[in-house]
C-alpha cells in the first residue's frame, strides 16, 4: 500500500450502521445500511417505495436526527395522507417540493457537471440549497424518473446523479433515491449508488398479490441474498427474512414422548420425538386431522405450548368436531397454552406464514405444531421445488429448535389408487400411512409406520378407529392381503374392532 492511500484511510471517518426503519431490512444487512452512503430503491408503482422512505426517515426521527423528503412526483399533502394512513405524523420530516417548481421546466436543458466545473441546473440547486439551509442526516429523493425525464440523455443523467452524490457524501448525509423503473435495466443508477434494494409487486390470477424484495448490491456488507417476502400494511413494510435453518441451532434433549394412544406408541416404537417431525399421508376423512389432534393433546397434558395452523376447515368445525371424539380443547385454548390458527392461503405469502412459525417458537415457547394440511400450503408456492425448499429448511428449523412437528398430507382419492400432490416423504423424519379398506360391508380404516429415523417402529398394518377418546387401534390386520390398496382379500381370523363399545382384544383401552 502506497503512502497516499494510507493517508486516505488514516483521515477517513470510521463507517458506522444505521437502521432503515424496518427491521426485516435490517435482518436481511446484517444490522442496517452504511451511513453516509447514497442507496437506490427501485420498484413499479404500488410497492411501497415512498412508505419505506418515511420508515427510513421516521427511524432516523426517533434517534434526533433530522429528515429531509425532496419530492418531484408527490405534494406535501399527499405524503401527509401516506403517513395518516399508517398512524403516522411528519413531525420531524422536512418536505420540500419541486413538483411546481420552473426548475422542472422541461425546456431547461441545462447540462449538469460536478461542481467544480460549472454551475448545477436549477434543479440540483434547490436541492443543495435545501441540504444546505436544513442540515439533515437522512434525505430521501422521490423520484428520479423526473430527473431523467429532465436530463433529456444518458450521459446528463448520469452527470446529474453523480453531482448529486458527490454533493451528498460531502455533508454526511445518508440518502435513499426511489425510482419507478420506467427505464429498464438503468445500469447506470445500479453502479453509481453504494446500494441497490428492488421491491417487487406480483399479480397472481386469484388471491392477494405477492411482494417481494431483493437486495441486489450493497457494498462492504454481507447481506442475505435471493429474494424474501414482504407485506405492506398499515404500519409500514413487513419483512420477512428467508429462512436459513442453519443461523438457528439450539440445544435440546430428544425425548420420547407418548402420543397419547398406548397402540400408536407401540406402533412408532416409543412415541414422538422432540425436534423430529412426523407426516400423516392418507385420503379425506380418514382421521389425518383427529390423529394429530390427539398427539397435540397429550403435549398439551404434559405442560407444552402448542400451535395449530388450520387451512382447510373451519374453526368452529374444527372445535365440535373434536369435542365430539371426547377431546375439547378450548379450555387449552382460554388458558394461551394453545393457539389456533385458521389459515388462509390466498391471503397469505409463505414466507409471511414462516415468520409465523419462528414467531410461535421465539416469541411464545411453542414446543409442538402441527400444519393441516400440506395441500392448501402448496397452493400459496409459485411452485413444487420451491415448496420443497422451503419446507426442507422450515423442518430444519423446527428441527433444530426441538419442536414436535406434525404434518397433514392429503390424498386424491378415497378407495382402491390414490394421489398425492407432492412427496414429502424424503423430508419427514416419521411417515405414517393411513388407507380405508373394505371388511363385512363397512369401510374401515388402516394404519400403518412406513418410517421412522429415530426409532424402531413396527411394521405391522392395523386398524385405526375414531371414537370417544379420539383414536383406538387394533390388532395386526393378520391374514389380510392388499389392505393399503384398498380392496383387501381375507385368509386369518383376525377380529375387528367393535363400533359401539370397547374394543375387541388387542386394541387400545
């Protein structure tokens, strides 16, 4: 290293981070953003650039800093209502207009230089003027699309942005620059600012759109890459941070805790395992709902936090329905040992229902979960490889924070061949398999472990029935043949379970 550039660095003020304002933003630069710096926020109309502005500048309000809004597309008034709309005041933010300004004549086709070598147009004058005359540490300037508009070409444009940032780093200010992306690919802006967030808007074909973010440079910080899904509502962007299983290890015991079924224990050979989950697999009605239900409950019994993240019924349903097989969990429900969710997946952005679930782990020492069902999440995901990434690191990370998890996967089809939207089995660390089979004229119902990783479970095939008590299961389905298929045929003397009262020998009490 030469002499000169130690020198620079000996006389160059120690960079430091400040907030953005949001703090799924912050979570996504490891801390915030570099202060002094110039940044670019790009984004179509409609996602939430000018509120991230005002949370940029209201954070920086709540420190005593002084905020500055330059606007060239909006009035006063209309940020003012932005800001009422989210609770909000604009005391301490300065708001300075050029919308009706001569200086965006657009027959001024002044050049703009740095400012060493001529004058700035009319434009960049009053902005100077302002920072100059206020003094602020935060600045955010809406929107650049003018400015290109006044510029007329690239090579002003670029000669304009660059004045402007020269301009800025000079008097320590931290600025946010918004644009409309009216000009596509401007690589120009991406290789001036220090910094460049894209925010994205989606509209699917039913249900609420999707947003999403992307930090696509941010120099001097490691920052998450890819994209992550945000929410804007009142109160500002909602950030949620993709889930990287991996930051969020913890240690824990993996103990084996009963299911609250004698025979299903037997079955899994002990019960469930903390920080493992299990994926019930069968066709509509069989009982996927009821059997978790009744795993949730023994958790609930022993002094466990539970969350239960319903897609497909209603609450009311799902509460009689559950009271009816002897199993009321609204008491759980009034003392908040026990949440319930109601889901609904057109509304709802996956990583959205993520920050949920690390929220009921983090926040509220939720210890067993189970999703009901798998089906209508899918349907929340652009695709199947992306609901399988994102459910191999959300498992992970239930995983890894010692929850019992339970996942509801239904099945096309109720007798004879079924289908399933997607396999999961490879993901679940316990696969239980649930099929009808037909016996002396009744449908049935057959259970079976198809695998397990931490235990040694039984590879029998038994019957399971619904009743008081929520789950009995039976005896070893011995001497049938092709009960998972369905249509079984007979050859033993195994007895079934009785319908009304207790079970026959063999099944549960």
């Amino acid at each position: 290293m030469n002499h000169a550039s130690k020198s620079r660095r000996q006389g160059r003020a120690p960079t430091f981070r400040i907030s953005t304002g949001v703090d799924g933003l912050d979570a996504i630069l490891n801390g915030g953003l570099t202060a002094q710096r110039v940044y670019l926020v790009e984004g179509a109309p409609g996602t939430g650039k000018t509120t991230l502005g005002l949370q940029f500048l209201r954070a920086g309000v709540a420190l005593g800093e002084r905020g500055l809004y330059i606007t060239l597309s909006e009035t006063a008034d209309e940020l003012d209502a932005v800001a009422e709309s989210h609770g909000w005041t604009m005391d301490g933010i300065d708001v300075y207009e050029l919308a009706g300004d001569t200086a965006l004549d657009p027959d001024a086709q002044q050049s703009v230089f740095h400012p060493s070598e001529v004058e700035l147009g009319e434009t960049t004058q009053d902005v100077m003027e302002q920072v100059d005359l206020l003094q602020p540490a935060r600045v955010v300037f809406d929107s650049l699309s003018e400015m290109r508009l006044l510029a007329q070409n690239p090579l002003r444009y670029r000669r304009q942005i660059l004045a402007l940032k020269q301009f800025f780093t000079a008097r320590a200010c931290t600025v946010i620059l918004l644009d409309d992306k009216t000009s596509e690919s401007d690589q120009h802006l991406h290789s001036i600012a220090h910094g460049v967030v894209s925010l994205e808007q989606i509209a699917k074909e039913f249900g609420k759109e999707r947003r999403r973010v992307n930090v696509l440079k941010m120099r001097g910080i490691a920052f998450r890459g890819g994209y992550h899904d945000y929410t804007l509502e009142k109160g500002g962007l909602r950030i949620f941070p993709r889930l990287v299983a991996s930051d969020h290890q913890q240690a824990f015991v993996p103990r084996v805790h009963p299911s609250g079924s004698p025979g299903f224990d037997a079955l899994l050979g002990g019960g469930l395992v903390a920080g493992t989950n299990t994926l019930i697999v069968g066709p509509s009605g069989i009982g996927k709902t009821t059997l978790s239900v009744r795993c949730m409950l023994s958790a609930l019994e022993r002094g466990e936090k539970a969350s239960f993240y319903l897609f497909d019924e209603g609450t009311g349903t799902f509460y009689s329905r559950n009271a009816s097989f002897g199993m009321d969990l609204q008491p759980w429900v009034d003392n908040g040992q026990l949440f319930v969710h109601h889901i609904d997946p057109a509304e709802l952005a996956p990583g959205e229902f993520t920050q949920m679930l690390r929220d009921a782990v983090e926040q509220r020492g939720v210890k067993f979960m189970v999703i009901d069902s798998l089906n209508a999440y899918m349907q929340a995901m652009p695709g199947e490889q992306y609901l399988t990434l994102q459910m191999h690191e959300l498992l992970s990370y239930l995983n890894l924070r010692g929850v019992t998890t339970m996942l509801v996967l239904g099945q096309h089809g109720l007798v004879g061949e079924v289908r399933t939207d997607v396999d999961l089995s490879y993901l679940s660390d316990t696969t239980v398999l649930l099929r009808f089979f037909e016996s002396n004229a009744r449908v049935r119902r057959a259970l079976t472990v198809m695998k397990s990783r931490t235990t040694t479970h039984a590879p029998t095939i038994h019957e399971m029935l619904l009743g008081s008590g929520g789950v009995r299961i039976g005896a070893p389905l011995e001497g049938f043949e092709g009960v998972l298929t369905g249509l079984p045929t007979y050859r033993g003397s195994t007895p079934m379970m009785s319908v009304h009262g207790e079970p026959h020998a063999g099944g549960d009490a």
